[in-house]
C-alpha cells in the first residue's frame, strides 16, 4: 500500500464524549425503553484519595519505629449524649446493607469479620435478623425511611442506632428493591406481598427538617433510655450545613456517605451524576463540627469508595474520626471473584464488573436470595476473609501514621497531607505539592 | 394508681418508669398531667399497661407502643403512635400529620380529624378516624386498616400495597395505584369489629366505599411511568 493510498482516510478514531461505554448506553435505552438499574457506587473518574499523598516525617518531624512503637487505632463513638457509647478497636465499621440486598450468609460474614476484629456492622433496610445480631459484637441498627422491619424491640437489641437520610451512591433517592429479591422471608420482614417491586421511600414519614428531626431523635433515646448512641447518616451534597444541621437535631456522630458509595440497587443515571466525591465532602463537613465547637465530640464517619490503609489515614487525616465500608468488604467476602469468572461471563459481564446485584443471580452467593446461591457463601470462611483484610487496612493506616510521627491515628492532620492536582488541592483543601498553595485558600 | 405532673416532673422520668414495669406491678393505670404539648410522651411502652394524658400532647405520643392502652384527653402533635406494634391508642381530639405512621399493629382511635398522611407507610396496623383525614393518607400503606367516617383529602392511598381503605364520606381524589374495589361482606364483618372496637355507634358499614390497590404498579414497567 502507497503512503498515498494509506493516508486517504483518517485512522478511526473514537470520540472522547461519544465513548464506548456513552454509545453503548444510547443503544441500550434505545432497545429496552427504560433506565439502567444496577448496584455499587459512581464508576466513572472522580476526585479520588489517589490524588492525596502523605509528607511522612524527615528532619523538621520525627517517626515513630515501625513494628516497635504504638500507634492506637481505637474510636469511641457516642460519648456526646449516649450512657454506653460505641467502643471500637479500629478506626473501620461495615456501613448499612440489607438484608434483602445481601445474602443471610453475606450478613452473617459480616458480623464475624467485624466482630473478629473489634469493630461493628451495621444492619440495612428491611430490619435485623437473628443471624446478623447474634454474630455482630457491636450492631448499629438502621432506622430508615421506609420503616422496612422497623421494631422496638430490635431498637433496643441494638448496640447504636443510626437515622438514614441518605446515601452516597443516590443523595435525595430513595430504593428499589427488584421482586426476584423479595422472597418469602425477606417479604415477611417488610410487609410486603412476596415478588414484587419494594419501593423504599426517599423521605422518612413522619418527620421532616431539622427540627422535627431533633424530636425524632429524642424519641428515640427515650425509646432506648438514653443508653445507645444515635448517628445521622447523610449522603454527600451540602456537607456543612447538613452535618451542622445533624448537629443541631442532638446527633451524637454523623455518617457521611461520597458518591463512590454502594448501594443495591439504583439509577445508574442517579449514582453516576448527583452527590459529591468523598475526598471534597470530607473538609466541608469537618468545617461545621469545628465551627460549632464539635469536631472529636461528634464523631464524623466516612465513607464511599474506601479501599485500603491509605485511605484510611487520608479520611483520618481530613477530620474524620473513622470510616465505614460496603463495597470492598463485599469483595473480602468474594464479590466479583475471577475464579467465578465463567458464571460472570454467562451474565453478560466480567469478574471486577459485576454490578447486576439487584438481580439477585450473584454468584458469589453475596448479593442474592435464591438459597442454592446464598449457600455457597461459607460465612466461617468469608468473615475471615473480612477480618484478614480489615486487619491489614488497620496495619497500613498505622504504618503511615507511624511514618507521620503519630502515636494514634487520629493524630493524622491535613498538615500531614498534600495533593497531586490542582482540584485535588482545592477540594480536600491541602497544599498542592511542593507548594503552599491551597487554591481558593486566599480568595 | 399514678398520677405524674408533667408540670413538674421531667418526662424522662416518667417515660422511663414506665419503661421499668414488670409484670408483678400493680401500677397498671397511670395519670399524666399537664402535658402541655410535649413531645414523645409514653413512647416505647412494652407492657399492657393503661395510660390517661389529660391534654394535649406534641409529636410521637405513644410511638412504637406495645401492649399499652394510651389514651390522650385532647389533640395529638405529628406522628401519633408512629410504629405501634401492638396496644391501644386513642386521642379524643384532633391528630396532626403522619397519625399511626408505619404502624404494625394494634389500634389506633381518633375521635376529631387527622391531618396529612394519617397511616403513612401503614404496615398493619388498624385506624379509626371519626372525622376526616387530610391528603396522602395512606400513602405507600402496606398493611392494615384505615376507617374514615368523615372525608379523605386528595391523592387517598397514593402507591397502596395491601392496606384496605374504607371511607364513609368523600374523597377529594385517589392517588396513584389506588381504586373503589367491592365491599363485600367479609369487608362489612371486619369493618363492623372495628367501628364496635372504636366505639362508634350508629354507623353502618354499608355507607362506607373500600378502596385497595389496583396492583399496577407492584412490578416497575415503563407503561406505567405516567402513573408518578
């Protein structure tokens, strides 16, 4: 072929805002009529904690000896109004998931793997079960808006209990529970006729606003009798007035949940384009605890996208007293495993991108209710997995701590920190590296 | 026989002596006085224990009652027995929005009207209301009764599940999903055993409608996306 004749049409190329995954979605609303649903958290590139990176100690800090001096990681959650707050040995929690969303054996993994390392778990929409109180040393119950196996008697089962606003992954949304889910016990625990579409309301029936909410919480402890903490949770949109407004209504700590944050199943429209990134959520939030005198007095959780010790030590270093996972300890237990890689591909997808948990033909046996694939989740085995890895997430925050000179982890500061982008540095507001500049700082 | 004045002593202290019944007590009728308004006045009860709050009372009185026998002399604040599990209930006045809100069980009575959203969420619980009921009551009801002797607002039994509506009077508008469907006489049966429970006299079922869910939208379908 002449140069002439291999240069007479342009190489193919690709738009970068008609992209494969854009074009893949014209054509498939464009068959089916109907929006994407799907689990998990926003795929697409965001503002990450990757972008964060730590100064470690030279001559102007000093270290602490790695694997010789001790760096705490222990949270106390609840000390503003409870009588028994929360104790937890490590800075990590498991965030709310379902029952209903997840397995009996997933939420059975859960409580062991939490439980083996000293930290707590946290039930869903659709109520406690049995299984998930008795292997969860520390259970914080949810109390959601659509009241799905809401009782007192759980409430008082509970060890905290924490008021859902929202979540990361759909700020403002509430849920959809698809009927292949609702099962004949899932559907008893909600009310529900078994199979159909449960429909978990945006809006919690009978308060709305701050100030209804103060009541609802004060119901609350005189329901409990003041014993147990109550938390807020919020997903990411206007951080600083709604962690100062939980504040307000007498929270004792405050989940707050970016959009990296999972759920069970949602618009993929919703997850992918409301809410905030954790990373930029984080010193918002932070801002109002302190300008109201409550940074450390109420304890700022955090999740959405968490995956390892780094992120860890960069949440604490933020402001964060500690922080919660979903999706990475449903990969702990075995989501989205390559060795179920042939079952992935007959779904139409590929071990690392599952996300069709709302189907409930997990085969993992995780995000399920069908039994045959529910039992092939040995929760002996998965809650070990998730403690193993809970266990190395504590081992490399500490590390960086350690580096940082920092006997507790909670001694991690934004000083500690600068950022590798301009929007990094201006979102989590640390110094861009190898500056002092914080953008938007002198404005 | 108890009597606490809410006038002078704090309600965490009554709640939480109420809390510490056992079944060897013989202080099973309590007296509240003076409750001015205040919120969550006799919540989490778990025992059958009899209740008289002589005025009005604020938000979630009685909420997440079990067993107990509550009886308010006056209007009831928002969200009057939310969450009842099983008891009594019963305000002889008026009750603000969201009355009996995701309610599992037990009875709930009032005498005057009901704002908004009475029965929201409802999940078995039963309702007599001897006035009217404001609009989107019953609103993503699952389970349960709601009677309404008076007039139901717009938008009755929006997104219904299960939950069964009678309504003696008018109905500003139906929401979502919801529809008249027979009254047949295993309807009349239940609705006579709750007119009796609640103590309504000289009413009979036969002037009520029933209305339930027309179960369209159970299962999401882009048909229905017109419906919401």
């Amino acid at each position: 072929m002449s140069a002439q004749d291999r240069w007479i049409h342009t190489p193919p190329r690709k738009s970068a805002t008609f992209d494969d995954a854009a074009i893949a979605e014209i054509r498939r609303a464009a068959a089916t009529g109907i929006y994407d649903i799907r689990g998990a958290g926003a795929k697409r590139k965001l503002p990450h904690f990757d972008d964060l990176l730590f100064l470690g100690a030279s001559i102007s800090r000093y270290p602490l000896e790695g694997y010789r001096e001790k760096c705490a990681t222990d949270v106390v959650i609840g000390a503003r109004f409870a009588k028994k707050p929360i104790h937890l040995k490590i800075p990590i929690t498991i965030a709310g998931m379902s029952f209903g969303a997840l397995s009996g054996p997933a939420k059975e993994a859960l409580g062991r793997g939490a439980s083996a390392v000293g930290t707590s778990t946290t039930t869903g929409d659709g109520g406690m079960t049995p299984e998930e109180r008795g292997h969860s040393d520390l259970l914080v119950y949810q109390v959601l808006p659509s009241r799905y196996g809401m009782n007192p008697d759980d409430l008082r089962k509970a060890d905290a209990i924490e008021v859902v606003v929202g979540q990361g992954a759909k700020p403002g949304g509430g849920g959809m529970l698809l009927g292949q889910k609702i099962t004949e016990r899932v559907a008893g625990m909600r009310r529900l006729p078994v199979g159909i579409d449960q429909r978990s309301a945006c809006r919690h029936p009978d308060w709305t606003g701050p100030d209804d909410l103060e009541i609802k919480i004060q119901e609350l402890r005189e329901i409990t009798d003041w014993q147990i903490p109550i938390y807020v949770k919020v997903g990411a949109s206007r951080p600083y007035y709604d962690i100062a407004l939980a504040v307000k209504s007498g929270a004792d700590a405050i989940v707050l949940d970016g959009m990296q944050g999972g759920t069970a199943a949602t618009q993929d429209v919703f997850i992918e384009n409301v809410g905030l990134p954790t990373m930029c959520a984080i010193p918002p939030a932070v801002k109002a605890l302190q300008d109201l005198g409550m940074h450390r007095k109420v304890q700022l959780i955090v999740s959405g996208g968490i995956r390892n010790g780094a992120d860890v030590a960069k949440c604490l270093a933020l402001g964060a007293d500690a922080v919660a996972i979903g999706t990475a300890a449903l990969i702990a237990l075995g989501d989205n495993d390559p060795a179920l890689e042939a079952e992935y591909q007959k779904l139409g997808t590929t071990a690392g991108a599952y996300d069709d948990w709302h189907e409930g033909r997990d085969p993992a046996g995780i995000t399920t209710q069908d039994p045959l694939l529910a039992a092939r989740l040995d929760p002996v085995i998965a809650g070990r997995k998730l403690a193993n890895y809970l266990s190395v997430m504590t081992l490399e925050a500490q590390t960086i701590a350690r580096a940082c000179g920092k006997s507790h982890v909670h001694n991690l500061e934004p000083e500690d920190l600068v950022a590798l982008t301009m929007e990094s540095a201006a979102m989590a507001r640390v110094p861009l590296a190898g500056t002092n500049w914080i953008p938007g700082s002198n404005i | 026989m108890p009597t606490v004045d809410l006038a002078s002593s704090p309600l965490r202290e009554l709640n939480g002596a109420l809390h510490r019944l056992t079944p060897s007590t013989n202080e099973t009728h309590w007296t509240v006085t003076n409750p001015r308004g205040q919120h969550n006045i006799a919540v989490g009860l778990d025992f059958p224990v009899e209740i008289e709050i002589d005025g009005h009372v604020g938000y979630y009185c009685a909420g997440m009652n079990k067993q107990a026998r509550v009886t308010v002399c006056g209007n009831a604040g928002q969200g009057v027995a939310e969450n009842m599990m099983s008891g009594r209930v019963h305000v002889t006045g008026d009750a603000s929005q969201a009355a009996g809100a995701s309610g599992n069980g037990g009875l709930l009575v009032i005498d005057g009207n009901a704002s908004a959203r009475c029965g929201i969420s409802m999940k078995g619980i039963d309702i007599v209301v001897k006035g009217s009921v404001g609009h989107l009551s019953a609103f993503m009801a699952q389970a349960g009764k709601l009677v309404v002797l008076g007039d139901a607002g717009e938008a009755l039994g929006d997104s219904i599940y299960e939950a069964q509506l009678f309504v003696r009077g008018s109905v500003a508008s139906l929401g979502a999903d919801c529809i008249e469907k027979p009254l047949k006489d295993e309807h009349k049966t239940e609705l006579k055993r709750l007119l009796d429970e609640a103590g309504v006299e000289g009413v009979s079922p036969d002037e009520f409608k029933r209305y339930g869910s027309a179960r369209k939208l159970y299962h999401f379908h882009i048909d229905n996306v017109g419906s919401y």
